[in-house]
C-alpha cells in the first residue's frame, strides 16, 4: 500500500512522472523539490527494503519494471547539471546495492556507489572486442584472435576474459598474447577481481561469464563475441550498423526450429512480457512459437547508455548462480535467451539483424531432390545482407572428436529458407528451399587464409 500511495502522489507531478518513468499526459502540478526528493527516495527505498528474491520464475518482469525507472533516473541525473538530480544517482546505488550484490568489486568492498565506481571505469567514446574465454576454449579464442588482427587486419583492441589463474593459466594467456600482429596489444581482464564471485560462481558458470564480461570491460561499446565465432568483415563495421548507432545494441536471431514445441517456454515469456516493444511483436518466435530467439554468439552492446546498462544489470542478474540455476538455464538454452529478455524488460532499445539464422557451408541435394547448404555452423548478414559471422569454430566440425584437426573451407550459404536440423553433434544440418548462393572471392579468402593461420596456431599451442 505504501508504494501504491507513493506512486498515486507521484502521477500529479510532471518533474517526478518524469523521473519514475511516466509519460508527459500526466496533470501538472508545481511541486517543490524537497517533495520530489522524498517521493524518489521512499520508491528507491522500498525497492532496495524488498528487492527480488528467490523463487525468481515469476519476478523476472517485477525486476524489469524496477531497472525501467533506474534507467530513467540515470538518464535525469545525464541531462540536468542541477545538484537535485543526485537524489537519482544515490536512488539507484540504493537499489542496486541490495539487488546486484556482485557489484560489490572484491578491491573496494565499503564502497556505497558501486553503480557510479563502475561506470566511471568505461573508457568514453571507445569500443572494443571482448571475447570470453578458458583454457578449453583456448584453441578458438586463438584461431579468433589470429584471423582479427592478420587476416581482417582489425585494430579494435582486444580484450580476453577469464574468472581466475585456474580458468585460463598463465601459459595460454601468453599464447594469446603473441597473436595482437601489428594492432594493440591483447588485454586480459580476471573478471573475479571486479565482481564478487560469491553469488556467481563464474569459474563453473559456462556460458555465465559473457553477461559479466560485457559489463566488466571498460570498453563503453562492446562487441562481444564467443571464442568459436568466425567473421568474414572487419568487426568494425559493427561499430557502424544502424542498430548499434540508432538504438546501442544489435542481437542476432538463431535459426527458426521447433515451432510450437516448447509452450511452457511461450507461456513464461508472455507472463513476463506484458507490453512487449515493437521490436518484439516483430519476432516470429513471439508470434508464432519457434523455439529459439537469439544466437548469442555475437552482441553488441553501447553500455554509455542508460537503458542499455539497466538492461545488462537484469542480463548479468538471469546468469548468476541461483537465478540461472532455478530458471535461466532450466526454461531455457544458457544464456541465449536472456540477452533479449533483458533489454526487453528493462525497456532498453535494441535491435535484432533482419534475418533468421542462415548456413555456410556446402552443397548438397538431399532425398527428396531439394538443393541445399549444409554444415555445422549458423551464419549471419549485415545491415546490407552481406555475410558478415558464423559460429561454430572454422573446423569443420568441432562438436566431433575424431574431427579436430579437419578443416574445410565453406564455399555456398543459404538464409531465408527452411531448416533441416541433425539429429547429433556429428550430423550435419541443412538448409533447403532457397537460393544456393557461392560465396565472393574475397569471403573465400578469408576463411582460405584464416584456416591457414589456424594451423599454424594449432602446431603452436598443440604441439605434435
């Protein structure tokens, strides 16, 4: 009742509908300043008193709702030099101290803005490729790495991320090290030295720590990228898609499989979607049940952002330990899903690429006479449905054993057409019904060169 009575007094101010999130149809009434301080503050309050707590299944859009008006407050406090406005910036240290208890960095644990010591560590204005990574993973990250700065000849600084000594040793980093070319050194982020570890458990956490790796670069714009991902364009185009400019983040949608399987999935996303963005009602997988929205192998976030931040707090909140445990990872793939679903329900704008997942790889007509493309890989276009990534490692294929020294260069891709998906990690999938479309000259010889310096990589990090 108290926060109900809270907001009833707030709807007839314009200077605090403002700042809880209100739009501007609202009664004008003049109050003073000392009024507006103590509405934001019993709000923030309240929210910090009772923050979210296990069971976590149904809170996901209670907490959503909360990081809406944080980001608002943020954005006041942004645009206004009036010393008032810190009531806003303290309002959401207030929350965020009892709600995102890993933001207590382990170097400064008394610290009462953790919200404000973070943000400060964003470098403004710059950019760069975050790729999360372990000593299982290393292999890729070193491929990546390799074809970034000697092939695609990319100068956006690098930064590798890992959660200790044991998750990525000293060697392997010095492998990585020895990979920067001609362009700035790599950067090596222990992402326990800035978060408290203690509600995360990064070092077993998987697919965990990309959430807290893009919030813990001091990169302002990050394009985060898993350690197996391929590109075939400078990733500095990213920096100029529309989505990254126009809204500070870009996703990428994974295949369109599985329609009407998985229910319970679509019942939870719409129990916690209750007035879904434009960008959403636009999704065949809201609309019409597939099973899977977003391939997290690539996302780029502008973090300079308040809406953006907001929205990677409650994405960061999905991948801690007990939340992802008893939902994230339960109802859902890891942490494919909870990229969209938190920027949604934090309000923040953002923007998935055009296209369904499509295929690279290689030509084949299967039983029933159709032309198709298969492989192990999920492709991706730019903004000009140019092929621009792929996920999946450039092996042929990695899920397979007895196939990790085999390489292949792709040589056709298809997108915009039906999945025929294998049933195990060593069959292939294939995509049937559209354009057999050849890869150009220059496409070929990326992936040409860039196997070609994976093998060179490989006698080097696994000698015979």
């Amino acid at each position: 009742m108290a926060i109900l009575s809270t907001f009833w007094l707030l709807s007839s101010t314009s200077t605090t509908s403002q700042a809880l999130g209100f739009g501007h149809e609202r009664k004008i009434i003049h109050h003073s300043p000392e009024t507006d301080i103590i509405l934001v503050t019993d709000v923030s309050e309240y929210f910090a008193d009772i923050p979210i707590e296990k069971p976590f299944k149904m809170k996901y859009g209670e907490l959503g709702r909360r990081n809406r008006l944080m980001a608002k407050w943020l954005s006041l406090a942004a645009a206004s030099q009036d010393p008032t406005t810190q009531i806003y910036l303290d309002a959401v240290e207030r929350i965020c101290i009892t709600q995102y208890i890993f933001l207590k960095n382990p170097q400064n644990t008394t610290s009462q803005h953790p919200v404000a010591d973070l943000r400060a560590t964003f470098t403004r204005g710059s950019a760069g490729i975050v790729i999360p990574t372990s000593d299982k993973t290393l292999r890729y990250a070193a491929h990546l790495i390799g074809s970034l700065r000697t092939v695609l000849a990319s100068t956006l600084p690098i930064q590798v991320v890992y959660a200790g000594d044991s998750d990525l040793s000293a060697t392997s980093r010095a492998h990585l090290a020895s990979l920067s070319g001609t362009g700035p050194a790599i950067e090596f982020l222990n992402i326990l030295t800035i978060f408290d570890d203690t509600t995360l458990q990064l070092q077993s956490g998987g697919w965990a720590i990309k959430a807290f790796a893009a919030l813990g670069s001091h990169f302002e714009t990050v394009i985060l990228a898993d350690a197996d991902a391929v590109f075939l364009q400078p990733p500095e185009v990213l920096l100029q898609h529309p989505a990254v400019v126009q809204k500070g983040a870009l996703l990428f949608h994974d295949r369109l499989l599985w329609q009407y399987a998985f229910a319970d999935r679509h019942d939870w996303w719409h129990s916690q979607i209750l007035h879904p963005s434009p960008e959403m009602n636009a999704s065949l997988v809201w609309t019409q049940q597939y099973a899977e929205e977003a391939d997290s192998g690539l996302v780029v976030l502008n973090k300079g952002r308040p809406d953006t931040f907001m929205g990677l707090l409650h994405i960061c909140w999905q991948n801690s330990y007990e939340v992802r445990e008893e939902t994230t990872y339960k109802i859902t793939h890891g942490d494919k899903e909870s990229w969209w679903l938190g920027l949604e329900l934090a309000g923040a704008q953002y923007e998935f690429s055009k296209h369904y997942g499509g295929i690279v790889g290689w030509e084949d007509v299967d039983d029933e006479g159709r032309n198709g493309v298969c492989s192990f890989v999920i492709a991706h276009v730019d903004a000009k449905n140019r092929l621009l990534w792929y996920n999946g490692s450039l092996l042929k294929n990695k899920g397979q054993s007895d196939m990790e020294f085999v390489y292949q260069v792709p040589e056709k891709w298809m997108i915009d057409a039906q999945w025929v998906k294998g049933a195990r990690k060593q069959d292939h999938s294939c995509m049937v019904g559209g354009e057999v479309r050849s890869l150009t000259a220059d496409e070929f010889g990326v992936l040409t060169r860039s196997i070609e310096l994976a093998k060179t990589i490989d006698e080097l990090v696994y000698p015979v």
